[in-house]
C-alpha cells in the first residue's frame, strides 16, 4: 500500500467521509482512518429524519451511501485502526498506526467526533437510539404524545426539556442534586410549565424493555429508595465529551478538549484542519458535520495547492 498521501483524515464520521468526497473529487490522493467502524455516530441512530433530500434513513445506510461516495472518487479508507503517533507539525505530517504502519502526508484533518456522556445505569448501551436520545433536535419528533424523562439539571437539560414539551404529553426532569444548576430564566420557564414535573435528588440506575425501552428504575439519593416508572423515552443531557484524549497535547484545545478552529476550519498548525463534533462549536448535527468537513477539505485543498507552488518556485530559483 502506497504510504505517502496529499491528505490523510483521522475519523470517518460525517465529517470525515464528506472531506474525503471532497478532497477524492477534486483528486487529491487522501487517506481516511478511521478507529472502529465508519460512520461514527450515524451509525448509531436508528432513523434521520432531518437530513435535508432525504424523507428518512437510517444512520447506517446514510453512512455506507457517504463511505461508498468517498470510495468511488478514489479515497482510501482504513478502518478498526489505532493512530499510536501523530507529528503534525513541519510540511510532512506522520501518523504511525498499531505501532508498525506509517503513513504521511502534506495536509492533515481532524474529524474525531465525540460522544454524549452516558448516566451509567444498567442497560444504557442497550437502548441507545430504542428510547434513549442524546438528542432533542434529532429524536423529540418521534416522542408526539408520548410521556418521556429529562436526566440533567445544567442549562441544555432545563432548555431541551422546555422544547421537548411541543412534542411529549408529559416530561419528567429527573436530577441527581436537590437545586439545578442552570440560569433562573431556564429554571423559571421548566418550572411555569405545565407539563414538566420534577424529581430531584434521584438517579437512573437501570433501563427495562424487551426490544423497546419500557420504563426505569429510579433511585432517590438521600433516602436509597428505588421506584419503577413506565416510560416511553429518556433524553439525557449530562454533557458531551469530544473525542480529543489522543490530540491533549498535540493540538490546541480549550477547556473542554474542543479543537480550536477558525472560521475555514484550520487549527493552530499549519497544514492542520479540524472538523466536525470534536470542534468548538454550540450545535452538532450530521448537517453541522458535514458542512465543517466540506470547509475542511476546501480549506485543506487552497493550503496544498499553495504548498504546491511554493515548491515549484524553489525548483526553478535552484
Ligand atoms: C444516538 C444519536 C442520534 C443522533 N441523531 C441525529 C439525527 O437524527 N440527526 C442529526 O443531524 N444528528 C444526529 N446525531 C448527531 C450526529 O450523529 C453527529 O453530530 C455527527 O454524526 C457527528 O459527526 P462527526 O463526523 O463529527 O463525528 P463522529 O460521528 O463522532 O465520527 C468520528 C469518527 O472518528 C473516529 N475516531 C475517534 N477518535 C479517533 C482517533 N483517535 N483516531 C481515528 N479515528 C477516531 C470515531 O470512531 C468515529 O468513527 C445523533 C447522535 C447520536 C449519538
């Protein structure tokens, strides 16, 4: 296998196989790697519903569409990878997988994703995308009449469960701490509505269903004890972790391990975009994604393209 690439992408997620349909299109010889499967969190979404041109799919199909897309124009893609070392700076990046493989490249972009964090009860992995969502903007629709928790007291958890109210008969906020920790305009407006009911100081310790999520067991904190409630649905809003471990102190970060970018999406590095989940940014969608990996690839392709006739005008000045 070829070992020097134009472009290599760390991450095949939405925003990874869109610069990868890009940067392949405009022939730039780009390499994807990608830990685990590809498609990232779109694999993990049972139905989506608001990508624009397309009525419903489900996140595995819109993945393999996008890794197929990214194949066709000629982008290499290496999955179920491990990246062991990564040197970005200087015009020759390296990034060493499980240890032995060596690849490197001229232009390098970061789409690692992230993920929602997890309440840790029983059960969670399980009914992730069947009655669990990380996501009111994705998944609120599909609860119209349904009665459903909110697990969180931090500002998204009272706004979300807020906006979640134009879809449920019912929302129940469930906090571990006995105050919230959100501003008094998110408290106050939960609390003046009148199909948001409260239950404070209690956690969810387990998820019950068969193929559906059926109901939870509930445990209040100070007293220990444990109820059972029927449930169609659990949002859970207990904040977002970037998948940023590996780059802590390779790229640069801030306070919550979110990769600094500008507006074309290039990092403090030169020759080094991010896009994608991992960014700074407020809302994260496939559609945000996306857009990111096509500013990406743009960005990554003016930045090669330069790098290209610098190198010429040194040939002829030789
Ligand atoms: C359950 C669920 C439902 C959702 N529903 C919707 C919806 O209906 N509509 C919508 O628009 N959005 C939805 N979202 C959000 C949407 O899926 C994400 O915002 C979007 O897919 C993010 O894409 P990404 O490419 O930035 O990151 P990710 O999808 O997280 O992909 C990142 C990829 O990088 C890989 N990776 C991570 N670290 C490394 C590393 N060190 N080296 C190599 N590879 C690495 C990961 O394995 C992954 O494949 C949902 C999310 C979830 C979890």
């Amino acid at each position: 296998m070829n070992t020097h690439f134009d472009a290599i992408i760390i991450g095949a997620g939405a925003a990874g196989l869109t610069a990868g349909i890009y940067l392949s299109r405009a022939k730039v010889n780009t390499l994807i790697l990608n830990e685990g499967a590809v498609g990232g969190q779109m694999v993990l979404t049972h139905e989506i519903a608001n990508y624009p041109g397309v009525q419903n799919i489900s996140g595995y199909e819109l993945a393999r569409t996008m890794k197929l897309q990214a194949q066709n124009f000629g982008c290499t893609i290496r999955s179920n990878i491990k990246i062991t070392s990564l040197e970005l700076d200087g015009k020759i990046k390296k990034v060493t997988v499980n240890n032995k493989d060596e690849f490197t490249a001229n232009a390098v972009i970061i789409s690692t994703g992230g993920k929602s964090r997890m309440v840790g009860a029983e059960r969670e992995e399980k009914f992730k995308g069947k009655g669990i969502s990380y996501c009111a903007t994705c998944d609120g629709d599909f609860f119209q009449d349904k009665e459903i928790i909110v697990v969180g007291g931090g500002n998204s958890a009272l706004e979300e469960a807020v906006s979640l109210t134009k879809y449920a008969s019912k929302v129940t906020i469930v906090h571990q701490f006995d105050h919230f920790q959100a501003l008094e305009h998110y408290v106050d407006e939960a609390k003046n509505n009148k199909k948001i009911n409260f239950i404070m100081e209690s956690k969810l310790i387990e998820f019950i269903g068969d193929e559906k999520l059926e109901s939870v067991k509930i445990q209040n904190q100070s007293t220990g004890n444990i109820t059972e409630m029927k449930i169609d649905g659990v949002f859970i809003f207990i904040g977002y972790v970037p998948n940023t471990e590996s780059l802590l102190n390779v790229v640069e970060l801030n306070k919550w391990n979110e990769i600094i970018v500008n507006k074309d999406m290039k990092i403090n590095i030169d020759g080094v975009f991010a896009a994608g989940d991992s960014i700074q940014k407020r809302y994260r969608q496939v559609t945000t994604a996306v857009a990111d990996g096509t500013i990406a690839a743009l960005s990554a392709s003016e930045y090669l393209n330069n790098l290209k006739k610098e190198i010429q005008e040194e040939e002829l000045v030789q």
